[in-house]
C-alpha cells in the first residue's frame, strides 16, 4: 500500500496512488523539496527557484531554512557576534556570500582571474582603492604618483594592456609618500606624508578641487557626511569641511594615528600608543578607549563588528553591536609579519601581511583559512576589495588584481 504524503502547502497533491509516479517539485513534500535545494546554489535558490511560484517562494522565504544550511556546512559560530534579532540579520544573504566567496576563493586559479600589474610604476605602492562597484583601481606610491586603472579595459592576460587600461597617471600628486585613499561617488581623497590631502574630481578627468594642509603625515582618511576625517603622523584627528579647510583638530593619542574606521555614530581611531579610541559622534567626546597589548595596524568596521591587525600578526574580534566594543577573541590565523590591511564582509575575512601573503578566512569565530594567496614577493601593504575584486599594494612595485572570470558562475 502507497504511503500517505502531504504535497506543499497552495499547491494541489496527487489525485490518486497512480499519479505518484509523476510527481514534480511542486508536488514533492516540503522536506524532500528542502533537501534537493540543499545541492543547489543558495544564489540560485533565492533568486530564481523562490520566484518560479508562491509556494516555493514562501517555503523559502523562512530564516530557519539557511541558518540550519549555514551551520551544517561551517559549524563555527556565524555570524561571529550574537543577533538579537533575525529581523535585523539578512540570513538569505549572508549564505547568498558565504557560499560564493567560499566557492571562488577555495579554487580560485580555476574561478579567478589574476595578474601582477608593473607598467607604470617606479617604487613600492603604499594603498590601492576600489571605486565604481570594482571597475576603477586607484593606487599610490612612493614615487609619488597617483594611478587610476579601467578594470573593464584590462586583459588579465596581457599585463602590457595596463597601458590601454591607464585612465589617469599623475607623477606629481603629492610631494611625498601617497599613504591613504578613500572615495565617495567622484571624488577620490588622498593623504600623503607631504602633509596634504587632495580632494581628485574624477568626473572632470583628475583636476584637484582642494588641498588642505595638515601639520604632519597623513595616515588615514575617511568621508564623514560631507566632511573628511584624517588621523596623522602628530596624533591629532583632524575633521576637514572641502570648502572650509581644517574645522577641528582632536588629540585622542599620544602616537601617530595609524587606521581608521567610522559609521554614523562612532569615529574609531587606532594608534601606536597601543591604543583604539571610540569617539562619539553625537556626544562630541571620546566615549570609550580601547587598550591593546600589540599597537592596531589595520581594522574594519560593520555588521556589527570590529576586525582589529595588529603589529605582530594576530586579528582580534570586537563586538560592536550597541556601542560595546568588547573584546570576543584573538586569532592567530598564520600570519607571521604585521597585518597592514583587514576587510570582512558576510562571505570573507581578507588579510594582508608583511609576511607577504594575503589571506582569505572563513568570517566566523575562530576563522579557517579558504586559501593564501602567496603571489606577492615583498611585503604586502594594503588591500582593497569590492563586488568580488580584490585589489593588492606591495613592496615588490606591483598591484595584484583578482577578480571573477566571466565563466566562475558555473565553474
């Protein structure tokens, strides 16, 4: 006698024992229609299989489904600082990037492009930076010039094309090492141990609407609704208005002023005094101070989430839901130089190291290694990465480029 079984719910079931043997994915019980997801593609999933019907949509559509995937194919605690709300907390989406990066980076020679870029440059590049969705890289170095390269005119397989790539080469930026880069729509920010930052107009082919002077080196910069943000060689933050100059200087350190991370609320600053200051954006004050063994090199900031480099090659975890800022835990993830340069994202913890190498991590607690990427030979000083491009500055006076090949998707 033929088992009894329940089709999903809003879609009609079999009319008799027969039709048993015709059965579809519309028809299948919920469980079994579950478990063949499971050999699927999350990205697939959610954005095609969920739209084919209300049923599949509202089957899928449960949290529960991809925190129960999660935890099966990395059991480490994801994501690495506790949601008090899954209403807060994108589950689809984070195992939409989770499966990616794992999937791109795990066996990248087959599903990445790369190359090695020295065309134009003369010494050891200090800062590369993403803009456009990852279509424009931007890079600075010690022979103080700035270039910005097309990605889309790049042949990953001719390094000589760099030239054809090259939207804007300037060897006079700066009188000094450019050390920092940051963006917002066409504006491109440099800082440089000249003491300046320049305020690149993109959109009108790379003029310079501004310079402002600091008293020392700029280290770090960061756009702050409408104004700039630099931490500096003298210790001081200085807050910069385009059109005004220098509208605050801020002594938060007692060192020189290494990384810098912010959000609406808080303006993180990390300092060779061994030191992370939280300043409050609203109260106008210092609201907390963070003290390190080993002095903060690198960070980033989001999710909820504080990744901390530091000098001597460890990553450290903050919980920075509702302002806490506690300490979760130290890694030690293989590095065995200073981390220069540290991103994370719901798929991916990205590393850089003076030790040469750049690692890609499991963003859990306790992260695993996908891959290390040793293609470097100097030490590598900064990363950037966006829309799945990941971007590298070194010693060696070459950029590194990896991004997804054109076929990745069903490598």
């Amino acid at each position: 006698m033929a088992a009894s079984v329940s089709p999903m719910p809003g879609l009609q079931g079999p009319a008799d024992d027969s039709s048993l043997q015709q059965w579809s994915l519309t028809t299948l019980p919920p469980e079994l229609f579950l478990t063949i997801c499971d050999y699927l593609d999350a990205k697939f999933v959610i954005c095609t299989l969920s739209e084919v019907c209300k049923a599949f949509h509202d089957l899928l559509s449960d949290d529960s489904t991809w925190k129960i995937r999660l935890s099966k194919r990395w059991p480490k605690k994801y994501p690495p600082v506790e949601v008090l709300n899954d209403n807060l907390f994108n589950w689809k989406k984070a195992c939409i990037e989770r499966e990616e990066q794992y999937r791109l980076w795990f066996n990248w020679r087959n599903n990445m492009d790369h190359i090695i870029c020295r065309n134009g440059l003369f010494a050891s590049v200090d800062v590369v930076h993403l803009m456009k969705e990852g279509t424009l890289l931007a890079s600075g170095s010690r022979d103080r010039y700035l270039n910005i390269l097309d990605l889309n005119k790049l042949d990953m397989e001719n390094p000589d094309s760099v030239k054809d790539a090259m939207v804007l080469s300037l060897n006079n930026a700066h009188r000094g090492w450019i050390w920092s880069m940051t963006s917002h729509g066409d504006t491109l920010l440099t800082g440089s141990w000249d003491t300046y930052v320049s305020f690149w107009d993109l959109a009108a082919g790379g003029t310079v609407n501004q310079r402002v002077k600091c008293k020392s080196a700029v280290l770090c910069t960061n756009f702050d609704q409408g104004n700039v943000v630099a931490g500096s060689y003298d210790k001081l933050v200085y807050v910069i208005d385009p059109r005004a100059g220098i509208v605050q200087e801020r002594r938060q350190h007692k060192r020189p002023v290494l990384c810098m991370a912010l959000d609406d609320n808080y303006i993180l600053t990390g300092s060779e005094d061994n030191t992370i200051s939280v300043f409050d954006k609203r109260a106008g004050e210092v609201y907390k101070t963070i003290t390190m063994e080993k002095y903060p090199m690198s960070m980033s900031y989001g999710l909820g989430q504080l990744w901390v480099g530091d000098k001597c090659g460890q990553i450290h975890l903050y919980n920075a839901r509702h302002g806490q800022f506690n300490i979760v835990e130290t890694y030690d993830v293989g590095h065995t130089g200073k981390i220069t340069d540290i991103r994370h994202s719901l798929g991916s913890i990205i590393t850089c190291s003076t030790d040469r190498t750049i690692k890609i991590l499991e963003p859990s607690c306790n992260p695993g290694v996908i891959t290390t990427l040793a293609e470097h030979t100097g030490e590598v000083a900064g990363i950037d990465f966006q829309n799945d491009v990941l971007a590298s500055a070194c010693s060696d006076v070459s950029i590194g480029i990896w991004r997804p090949k054109c076929d990745a998707s069903v490598s």
